[in-house]
C-alpha cells in the first residue's frame, strides 16, 4: 500500500469511528514523554503508553505521524508502516498498550515534532512530543601555516571539527587556560546529511606570552566534547626562558643601531690593516733602493 492509500484510509477511518464514538466520552489518554532525544545512527524511541482508568477499551486504530507524513498506521487488524519505523515492541497486539514507536536509525530529517493518535471503543485521544536529534562532533584537528612554527614565527593556526548536530562551537584556549576565541571568527557548514563541518582560524603574532593553543568543540547545549592542543617548535619550558613577544620600541631602535656598529668597526679593522699592510709595503721598497746604491758608489770613486 503507498502512502496516499495510507492517508486515505486514514481519513475514512477516523471520520467514520469518531462519527460513532461522538456522543462518548474520552475514557482514554495517552501517557507520552513530551520530548525525547536520539542520537544520530542509533535506535530511537518515542514513547507512548494508553492509559484507561476504568477498564478495559478495544483499540481500533493507532497513528503516528511527522507534520503531513504518516509514518504508522493500525487499522482494524491491519498494519502498514514506512520503511525504518515500527512500533517498539515487535509483538505487539489489540491488548497491548504500549503504542510506542521506534526509528530505526536516527538521522537529522527526525528531528521535531511528532504527533500519535489512538482510537478505542472507549474512545480517542492525540498527543504530541518532540524528538530531538544529537551527534556527537570529531575530535578536532590543528593545522599551522607555515608547517613548522616557532616562537619567532607568525602565522596562522586552523581548528577543524566535524559530523555534529546541532550546529556547536569551536573555542581557543591559551596555556593559562585564556580565551582566544573573540581573535578567531568560526565558519559553520550543514552537510547532505544534515552535520555540521566547523572551522576557525587563530591569527598569531600579536599574541605575548603563549607557546600553547587549544581548541575546543562544544555542543548545542554547551557541554565540551572533544579538544586538541598545539605547541610550537622550540616551546620555552618555563615563563622565564622566553616567549614571542612583539618588540618594543626601545628594542627596535638599539638592534640597527648594534648592526650598524657592528658594520663600522669591522670596516674600521680592515682599514687598520691595509693601511699598515701599504706602510710595511712602502718601507722595504726604500730598503731596495738603498741597497742597489751602496753597489754604484765604488765605481764612481774608483
């Protein structure tokens, strides 16, 4: 039977046994846990007991269904169910009271409001509860760009956590356990299955006194589900033996000026020594000419 034969048969059922049951009172009602939760890939189960305080009803007719679709129906004997849904108890029968339902495997599209009607001999009641659909998010993973980092490289860090529901959070934490999150933007995307795939980026540089970050997933709710930390190459051991730190003024004024002393006195050095190299030079040619004179002197007084 598809399911515009089910609706039909569902109209024509319930007009005909309200039209007799009109002048009865509801003995009936049902006991429904107004909003239950499922977790994503498991079993769900929605839970509905009929309660008749004086005595005992013949049930007719059972329904359940999400807003327009119909999911469930018992009809006189006859029951016809969409693919993933049955009542909860696989033996279930007209004595049976327990009329609830179970999903099969839980996904996002059940997530909502849900709605079950019983007809009896007795008489009819309908009662609405809300399923809500959880999954549990990845333990997140830290990439950083540049690849190695170190405390004297900017860079950028990304946290990345996916396949959960509803859409959750990501949060950066430093080494003291300080909130980095407000630096850090997120991007929330839905999936076809309806997860959610989160993303935040860390911009470090501006950041004094840290060498460890942590990123954190958190749910809906905001309950904490899974962190991972990342910690720069060369990381300091303790407070005192260094951090990235921007310089400050007074720094970046003396370091060009020690380079710059640095390049006068080499080139002050190299100087020195070719200065003395041409002295030494210049001597031993005088010493070359005095020689070569003592030879010519004899001659001329001979």
């Amino acid at each position: 039977m598809n399911m515009a034969s089910m609706c039909i048969l569902l109209i024509v059922t319930v007009i005909t046994i309200s039209v007799g049951n009109a002048k009865k009172e509801d003995f009936i009602s049902l006991d429904c846990k107004a909003e239950q939760l499922g977790q994503y890939g498991q079993q769900s189960l929605l839970e509905c007991v009929i309660n008749i305080p004086n005595g005992n009803a013949l049930i007719r007719v059972v329904t359940w269904k999400k807003a327009s679709s119909v999911l469930l129906v018992f009809n006189k004997g006859n029951l016809t169910k969409r693919q993933g849904y049955s009542f909860a108890e696989p033996s279930w029968n007209l004595s049976n009271m327990n009329v609830s339902l179970l999903i099969t495997n839980t996904a996002v599209e059940h997530d909502g409001l849900y709605e079950c009607m019983v007809i009896t001999d007795s008489g009819d009641h309908t009662e609405s509860l809300s399923l809500k659909v959880t999954a549990k998010y990845s333990k997140p993973t830290i990439v950083s760009s540049p690849k190695a980092m170190t405390l004297i490289t900017d860079g950028t860090l990304t946290c990345e956590s996916d396949g959960g529901y509803p859409k959750g959070e990501l949060r950066w934490f430093d080494e003291n356990n300080r909130e980095l999150t407000n630096d850090s933007p997120m991007e929330a995307k839905q999936t076809k299955t309806g997860l959610f795939q989160l993303s935040s980026k860390l911009v470090l540089g501006q950041i004094s006194d840290v060498s460890k970050y942590t990123c954190s997933v958190f749910n809906a709710s905001g309950g904490k589900e899974e962190e991972t930390t990342f910690e720069e190459l060369n990381a300091p051991n303790s407070p005192e033996k260094g951090f990235r730190k921007e310089l400050d003024p007074a720094t970046k004024i003396v370091a060009p000026v020690v380079v710059i002393g640095s390049l006068i006195a080499g080139l002050l050095i190299v100087m020195l020594i070719l200065r003395r190299r041409s002295k030494r030079e210049h001597h031993e040619v005088r010493l070359s000419d005095v020689e070569e004179g003592d030879d010519v002197c004899p001659d001329i007084l001979a």
